[in-house]
C-alpha cells in the first residue's frame, strides 16, 4: 500500500527519456525532504499504470518544484 503522504507525480512513457528523467532527479535533489516519490509511468499503447517508488528519493514538495518540473514537460 502507498504512504497517503507520499508525492506522485505521472507521466506519460512518450515523455520520459534519459534527459527527462535526469532533470527531474535533479529537481528531486534540490528539495530535500521526508516525502516519499512515487513515479508512475501511463502506456498509451497498454493502458496500463505502472507504479515505481523512488526509495532512494525523499523530498519536500513546494510549488517552486512544481513550477521546476512543469518547466521541462
């Protein structure tokens, strides 16, 4: 079962490549915090969630993230 507590953000697998996932573990590690992430991948193809917890990812989640991560998607 997911922490209630625990920030998920998701994209849709066409937009995540290695430049996409890269920048948002740098946003990631610029909000250090005790939140867990958890990044969920949409298949268009499959319909299909898939759920992947970044363990070693704790964050504190503000809107300057959220405005970080909106910049590059």
């Amino acid at each position: 079962m997911t922490d209630p507590n625990a920030f998920i953000i998701r994209f849709e697998e066409y937009k995540l490549n290695k430049e996409s996932l890269y920048k948002l573990r740098n946003v990631f590690n610029n909000y250090p915090g005790n939140e867990e992430v958890i990044l969920e991948i949409i298949s268009t193809n499959e319909n299909k969630v898939k759920s992947l917890s970044l363990k070693s990812i704790k964050i504190k989640p503000s809107l300057n993230m959220y405005l970080e991560i909106l910049d590059f998607i």
